[in-house]
C-alpha cells in the first residue's frame, strides 16, 4: 500500500499525480473544488487556524480534513469548533468528490460522481455528472446544470437543484426542495414531513403523479388538489416521454408546473460562491 501523509499548519501548495478521488471534511471555513485539464492534482492551502489539516495519498485517494468523516454525524460532539481551513483543489476530469462540512462553506464543480453533506454550511455543485449526493442538517445546498441522477437529504435545510437529471430521489423533514428537470427527467420519488415539495418539469414531457399526504396539498400545473388523505393519481400533457413522480408528505406542499418558455431561475446562481 502507497502511503503519504502530511499534517499541515501554514499555507502551502501540493501536486500530486495519479488522484482518483478526493475527500474533503471541514469544520470552518471553505473550500473549491475545481476540474482541471492537466492530470495532476493541486492542492492549494491558503489558510489554517485552530490545528493542523491531516492530508493523506493513500492508493489514489487524496483526503484533507480537519475531523474524520466516517460516521461524521455522530463525531460532532468530538469536533473542535476552532478548526479554520481555506483550501482549493484543481482536479483531473473524472475525479469522484465527497465533501463533508460543519459549517464551512463550498463549491464543486464539473467533477463525476459527487457527496456534498453538511450541517449549517452553504454548498454548491456546479455543472456535476453522474451521481450526485447531497446531505444537509440545516445548511443550504445547491446544485445547478447537474447531469445524471440525484440523491437530496434534509433535516431543516432548503436544497435546490437544476439539470438534466433522469432520476431524482428526495427526502427532507422541514426543508424545502426544488428541482428545476431539463431534458427528459424520468423519476421523481420524493417524501417529506413539513417542507414543501417544487418541481419544474419541460413543456414537452408530461407526467403522471401519486401523491400521498395527511393534510398537505397538490398542484399539478393548474389544477389542485387537497384533503388527499389516501393516495390520489393524476397526470398531465403529453403520453412520451412522461415523468413518474411519487411524492409522500405529512403536511408539505407538493407543486409540479410546467417551466416557462425560456425560464431563468435566480436563487440557482452562483452569487455569494
């Protein structure tokens, strides 16, 4: 097994080759996460407060962090709250990112397969292929022009996500979610507690939905349904190609409209990143 290890504690710079994935875990702070034409990994630290980044190369998996991420939930209660990190990594096309945060903020963008999970911070991931996994306690994440499938989990934070994605998987408790499909979205499977449910779907795909909810509402393009109670089925526009969305609340709101001709949405910009 190929090993290095470094424990740094001022800025520095390091490049190394053969970088196949990459794991990140901060506690303050923030990092970005770049794609790179080059095959060579670089990893820019600009900033360390509070104790030394641990960064290890280990058989093609190069890990920066400030705590362990492995259960990294149930490690908050060991996190030292002074931890500060600045850190950029420039990677070749087709590197897999997780990137795991306490309140420390971050970008990802153009990489493969992707995990973003936090617990207050702000994350983005920008122009992502593949798998995208997001994870949020109360932070916000956004995801925009993701190609591929998507995996959304929330406690109390909004997640918001645009792109060509087949396949989209959501669950939140309080937290809203929002997707804007383009291209030709095939499944919707979303649940929530209290948090409302939006989805944007192409003019020219339709879709059909099963919604269940205790005591919250449905809009399928302009027509609403209340007091759902059992499960209710309806559809709209074209037979094919056709969206299948399953959605599942106690009280959320869930709205499925069609995008306007040539819809722009603000809140998926890269202000304030």
């Amino acid at each position: 097994m190929s090993q290095e290890m470094w424990s740094i504690s001022e800025p520095q710079t390091l490049e190394l080759a053969g970088v196949a994935e990459v794991k990140v875990a901060l506690i303050k702070g923030r990092f970005d996460i770049v794609v790179t034409e080059g095959k060579t990994t670089t990893l820019e630290i600009s900033e360390v407060d509070g104790q030394p980044l641990e960064v290890s190369f280990t058989n093609g998996t190069l890990k920066v962090e400030h705590f362990n991420s492995s259960n990294w939930l149930q490690r908050l209660i060991n996190f030292q709250q002074n931890a500060t990190a600045v850190i950029s990594i420039a990677v070749p096309a087709g590197t897999l990112v997780t990137a795991s945060t306490v309140n420390a903020d971050g970008m990802v963008s153009g990489s493969a397969r992707t995990t973003l999970r936090t617990v207050t911070g702000s994350l983005m991931a920008d122009a992502t292929e593949g798998l995208l996994t997001l994870d949020t306690v109360s932070g916000e994440i956004i995801a925009r022009d993701h190609r591929g499938t998507l995996v959304a989990k929330s406690v109390s934070g909004d997640v918001m996500a645009s792109g060509d994605m087949s396949d989209i998987r959501a669950n939140t408790v309080s937290g809203n979610v929002s997707f804007d499909l383009h291209g030709v979205p095939v499944s919707l499977n979303a649940k929530s507690v209290s948090g409302d449910i939006t989805v944007r779907i192409p003019r020219n795909v339709g879709v059909s939905v099963n919604a269940t909810s205790a005591s919250g509402t449905l809009l399928l393009d302009q027509e609403r349904f209340s007091n759902l109670g059992q499960s209710t089925s309806a559809a709209t526009g074209p037979d094919t190609p056709r969206l299948k969305a399953h959605t599942t609340t106690v009280s959320g709101a869930v709205t499925i409209v069609y995008a306007a001709e040539e819809s722009t949405n603000p809140s998926l910009t890269k202000e304030g990143f």
